[in-house]
C-alpha cells in the first residue's frame, strides 16, 4: 500500500470513530433525558396551609379548671386532625389552636372575638359562659366566623338571628323543666326557694325552673339573688330558713354554689338542695363538704361525660393524663365539626363551608349532632344526676320531654350504635360515639 492510501485509509478510520462516538453520546443523553422524563413529570407536592381555630373560655379564676377542661377537648380535636394530614383545597392543612382567657367577663367576650377575626381563624370553639359568648357571638356574626360552643345554654344565644352561631348542648329552656320536672314527680315539693347568681346563664336558669314548678302547683318564693363572685350567703339563707323550704335551687357555678350549699347546712337546713349544670360537679363535694353534699341533686344540658365515647375518653386520658371534667366532649366535637364541614366543603373559607356545618349529620364523641334552624343541636339530652360518695352519679336521661333510667339509656345507646356500625360522618381521627360506658374521676362541671 502506498504512503497516501495509507493517510486516506487511517483519514477514513477516524472519521467513522468519530462518528460513532458522537452517536454514542447522543445516545446515553437521549436515554439520560428519558431516564429523567418520569421525575420531571411529578405533579408537584400539595402546597401547605395553616388554619386557624380559636378557642375561648376562662383560664384564670374560680373556674379556670372548666375552662382548661374545655381547652383540651378542644386541642385533642386539632391535634388527632394533624395527626392524619388532612388535605383540603388541594393544600395540606396544618390545623393550629389560638387559645384565648375571656376571664368569665362579657366586656372580655367580644375583645377576644374581634382579636380572633384580626387573626383570621376559621371557626371558633368557645365560650364557655352564656354571659360572654352572647356579647361575643355579635362579633363573629360581623365578621361572618362561624362558632360552636359546647356548653353555653342562654335560648338568648341561638334566638339572635346569627347564621353563624351553633352549640352542641341543651338550651336552659330544655335544662331547666327537665330539673323541675323530676324535682316534682321525684320529691313531692310543696315549697321551692330559688336563687340565682345574676349571671344570664344563672338566671336564665332559675327562670326557667321557676317557671315549671309554679306550673306544676309549686309554692316558689320570692327570688333571692347573689353574684358570680358571692361566697357569704348567710344573710340569704337565714332569710329563707324562716320560710323553711323543702328545696332550694341556686342557678350558678360551683365556685358560689358550694358556699351556699355548706352554709345552709351549717345553720341546720334539711331542705334538698339542687343545681344546674355549673354547679353539677364532683368539686361541690370538696366546697360544700362530702357529708353536706350528699343527696344534692343536679342537671347537665347533655349526655354526662362518662356516656361519651370509649375512644375519646381513653385518648384523653392518654393526652392529658386526666380525666375530662364535663364538656369536653362537646369541645371535641365543636373542633371536629368545624373541620368535618371545611372537608366536605373541601374549602376553609368561612362563607364557603358554613353551609356545610349548618347542613351537618355528624356522629362524635357525644352522639350524633345535627342542627336545627337556630343552630340549635336537635333532641339534646338533659341528664340529671345525684351526688353520692362524693361522686356525681346520672340517675336519669331526659330526652324529648320524657325521662328515662340512666342504666336503660345506655343499654339503648350500644344497642343503636352496634345496628349503625362505625365510620359515619367524622372526620380523620375523630373518634365514633360507642355508648360504652367508662367512669372517669371528675371534679367540675363546664358551664
């Protein structure tokens, strides 16, 4: 071979390395760029968004222990929420608590109002007293907030018109005949003194009694009267001595009730003493004394806390490492109503779910909740309860206007709840309402 086929030849042979080479590198990038089209087609992760729920009862105070009580219902509700990773609107929501001390003051109730609206919470859980949601509810109704409180009972609450405003308890109007209805047929009263703690919950309260006893043919004497704050009542039931009363009725807190029903005991009152739900409490054993408490009787506007759900009680207890006091429960379901209602509505724009949690059917810790025109819960149970060993025990349900055993209640309850089976309307870790009775340590009443 001459010296110039020899460069022609070797010219060729590099070239066509060359080339070879080049469609090898075309190669490995176009399957690097295949091997990168399934990662670059991922949808891209949900967006994270914090929700705000308030949450407001007193914190400090004569019952800063139900305020605290209501609180934990509350947070358990957004915590076991967080727990599950909730998304809605196509954002994963992080659910966040703004707990707030209205200190049992109405002028308090609508500041904290205002002050969650600035902070843009979609719901609010709260209050506790009828006396500060009332003042607040104007607030939230401004500011288009939807609210649920587990225990505020004034009818007042519920009769202003709010679309807006829901409870998940009894009204005073329930509360209140449901008591003097058993008072009557139960104890043969001729002759009821009343007394209330001027509060609108307190008094809303007596009213009512008062109300149904006179209907009943009972003697009621004229209205005594104290405050939130009262703890001397001698003057009071020294008056009411005299008149020597086969029962009193005292609408108000445990705070001022067990004062009053120690000191009527101390001057030698044998009258049956009686209370609503602020004073129906395993603490009025400690304030009146075991020995003087004994046989008192009392109401709650709801199913009592040892009839809530198993798995809300145990998660509780595993919380808090205590037993829920009374309503709790009820702020446990206020919290998962709130957020059941954004899911359904796949929205946590206020105006865009509150049609949904007016429109609720929601079995919770308490039974099922579904709301009348007012916002009222619909066939709220009253339960009423009597003191024994220190310990309130229910004695009876009253629901639709008609009592029955507490022990039949129960029996009804997990037979009903076997037949419905589980899962129906809560949300991602909400506990179900099972009827299993537990018998948790209680010290206080919510009001």
């Amino acid at each position: 071979m001459t010296p110039r086929r020899q460069l022609a030849t070797t010219v060729v042979a590099l070239a066509i390395a060359t080339a070879l080479a080049a469609c090898g590198r075309d190669e490995a990038q176009s399957e690097a760029k295949k091997g990168d089209t399934p990662a670059a087609a991922q949808a891209p992760a949900p967006k994270e968004i914090t929700v705000r729920i308030g949450h407001a009862a007193p914190l400090t105070g004569g019952i800063a222990h139900l305020g605290k009580d209501n609180e934990n219902g509350a947070r358990l509700a957004v915590e076991q929420a967080n727990s599950k990773g909730i998304t809605i609107g196509g954002a994963k929501v992080k659910f966040e608590l703004l707990a707030e001390d209205d200190e049992e003051k109405p002028d308090r109730g609508p500041i904290i109002a205002q002050k969650f609206a600035d902070a843009k919470v979609a719901g609010v859980v709260g209050h506790l007293n009828s006396g500060v949601t009332i003042p607040a509810s104007a607030v939230y109704h401004q500011a288009g907030i939807p609210m649920v409180s587990g225990s505020a009972t004034n009818p007042k609450l519920t009769e202003q018109g709010f679309k807006e405003i829901f409870r998940v308890v009894g009204r005073d109007d329930q509360q209140g005949p449901a008591i003097a209805s058993f008072l009557a047929s139960e104890y043969k009263l001729k002759t009821v003194a009343v007394i209330d703690d001027a509060t609108a919950y307190g008094e809303g309260l007596a009213n009512e009694v008062e109300k149904t006893l006179k209907a009943a043919g009972i003697t009621v004497l004229p209205r005594e009267r104290g405050t939130k704050d009262t703890r001397d009542w001698k003057a009071v039931l020294t008056k009411l001595r005299a008149r020597d009363p086969d029962a009193v009725f005292y609408g108000g807190m445990d705070a001022t009730g067990g004062p009053l029903l120690k000191q009527g005991r101390e001057l030698g009152m044998k009258a049956l003493f009686a209370f609503g739900d602020g004073g129906c409490t395993d603490k009025m054993a400690e304030l009146a004394g075991k020995n003087n408490a004994e046989g008192m009787i009392c109401s709650q506007a709801g199913i009592p806390v040892q009839a809530a759900s198993k798995a809300f009680l145990d998660a509780y207890k595993a919380r808090f490492s205590t037993d829920p006091i009374l309503y709790a429960p009820f702020t446990y379901d206020a919290t998962n109503l709130l957020i059941a209602a954004m899911q359904k509505a796949d929205s946590v724009d206020p105006a865009k779910y509150l049609p949904a949690l007016a429109a609720s059917e929601f079995k919770g810790a308490t039974g099922t909740i579904q709301f009348d025109a007012k916002g009222d819960r619909k066939d709220a149970e009253i339960t009423i309860f009597t003191m024994k060993d220190a310990k309130i025990e229910p004695v009876a349900i009253v629901k639709g206007g008609k009592p029955i055993k507490f022990g039949e209640f129960m029996r009804a309850q997990a037979e009903a709840d076997a037949k419905a089976g589980s899962g129906a309307g809560a949300p991602a870790g909400a506990p179900e309402a099972s009827g299993k009775a537990a018998t948790p340590a209680k010290d206080a009443a919510g009001k």
